[in-house]
C-alpha cells in the first residue's frame, strides 16, 4: 500500500494572512501568533473588523451577480482564507446549483480545511489547488482539470494582490489569469488603501501595516486608486466602478448608503 502523503507543515510561529483574517472575521482556525498579530493590528486600526466584514460581504454580492445577471457558472477563486460563512460556492451555487468553483490558496491550513470548501451540490462541483497566486500557470492547469477555460470564468482575488509588493509583477500575472479565459468572463477583486477617511484614518492604517509587515511574512502593499484601476486594463468595470467595498452596490437600507471603508472593490467584464 502507498505510503500516505505527509501532513502539511503549518509554520505557527509567525502570522499568517488567512488566519489572521480568520481572526478578523471572528472565526476560531488560527494560531497565538494569528492572535496576536491581528490585536495589535486592531489596536492600530480598529476599523479592520469592518473592512474583514466588509469584504465578505462584498464577495456574496459580487458572486450572486456573476452567478445570475452576469451568467457565469464557474469561478476561479484564488487566495480563498480559511472556510466560513457564505463561501464562494454555496453562495454560487444557491443561485446556480450546477456551478463549478475551483479555489486556491497557499496556507497548509486553509488545506487540512479543505474538505469544508469542496461540500458542493451534486449538480455542480469544487476543486482546491494549493498554490501561490505568483504561479498563475500551474493555477491554470490545474483548474482545467474542473473548469472548462474555453468558456466565461467569474475570476476572485479578494483581499490578495496586495499582498505581492511589485506593482509590475502582480499587474503581469492579473493579466495571464485574464489572457486565460474567453470574452465573457469577470474579474472581481478588493484592494487595501489608504485613500479613504481623511489624514488621521490613513496615517492609523499605515502604522498598523508596518506593524503587521513587521510581523507576517506576507507584506501588505496599499494601493491608490490609480493603481488598483490598472488591474481593470482592457477590462467593462461594471457600474459602480472601482469604489469603497461597502459602496459596490450595497443593500438598500432605510438610513441611507453605509459608511466608506479602507478598501477598493471592483467588478470588471472581458469584452
């Protein structure tokens, strides 16, 4: 009998972005050292709970979009964090029971949970790639395996370009995920920044990322406007444009539109 493959190593000694989000969103897969990361950082910055909420939310309406409007019944979902709440495919596959999600992500951990991801209707199907996000090629083949790339694939990169600090690398590999697949398909992302909530709002979240990089091995990069906007190059961006997350297309309520928060949001459409 084959030898099983061995567990995968979880480093618990320094901060890791999925489990710190974990944190962040209130869940309870991350280690001390998550822990500590994401007090310090909250201390800094309280607002980084709303921004984590913020974000998740972001991600049920943009892929209940993709998945009725927009018609897209497979997702490449890349940088996925720990299972929670309304992941990519139970919130996918509501609307289209038959929708294919791959996901993919690099924290051991987010792996020893992956089963929870893969709990898809009978209809449709999941896949989970260990990989980095800076090797789009061998994401790409691996999700053929799940996901016909011949045909409109709605594209998740919530909360991780910014974790890749060369502007020119991270914009080069959007850009091979997005050559990948045909007209038809999306690209939905969020982006951290500083371009939200006046001189005091920015200056908290700087010092709690340069505690944060201090820390993890992962470092944050904010971006502008500007700069986020050029992930979206050849691409439709969908009405409202690049925009605070809270402010893409938020529920209706009686009080009015939400407050902005730290972070871009985006939905952009391959012609």
């Amino acid at each position: 009998m084959a030898d099983a493959p061995p567990e995968p190593a979880i480093n618990t000694t320094v901060p890791h972005s999925a489990r710190v989000w974990n944190y962040f969103l209130g869940g309870k897969d991350f280690y001390d050292v998550d822990r500590a990361a994401g007090e310090q950082y909250q201390r800094s910055f309280p607002e980084i709970i709303d921004i984590a909420r913020t974000d998740r939310a972001f991600l049920g309406r943009a892929v209940r979009h993709l998945a009725g409007e927009a018609g897209i019944d497979q997702f490449l979902d890349i940088g996925t964090g720990l299972p929670t709440m309304d992941n990519t495919h139970e919130v996918a596959q509501r609307v289209n029971p038959a929708a294919r999600i791959v996901y993919v992500d690099n924290d051991p951990l987010v792996l020893v949970h992956a089963r929870a991801l893969l709990a898809s209707r009978p209809e449709g199907a999941c896949d989970y790639i260990d990989a980095d996000l800076r090797s789009p090629d061998h994401i790409l083949a691996e999700a053929a395996r799940t996901i016909d790339l011949s045909r409109p694939v709605g594209i998740m990169l919530l909360g991780i370009l910014h974790f890749v600090p060369d502007y020119d690398e991270i914009r080069g590999i959007v850009r091979r995920l997005l050559d990948a697949v045909p007209s038809g398909s999306h690209l939905a992302l969020t982006h951290s920044t500083f371009d939200f909530g006046g001189p005091e709002t920015a200056k908290a979240n700087a010092e709690a990322q340069r505690e944060y990089n201090d820390r993890a091995a992962d470092q944050l990069t904010p971006r502008t406007h500007h700069e986020v906007m050029g992930f979206f190059e050849g691409l439709d961006l969908l009405d409202p444009g690049l925009v605070s997350m809270s402010r893409w297309r938020p529920e209706a309520v009686p009080w009015g539109e939400p407050a902005e928060v730290s972070g871009y949001a985006g939905v952009g459409r391959k012609p």
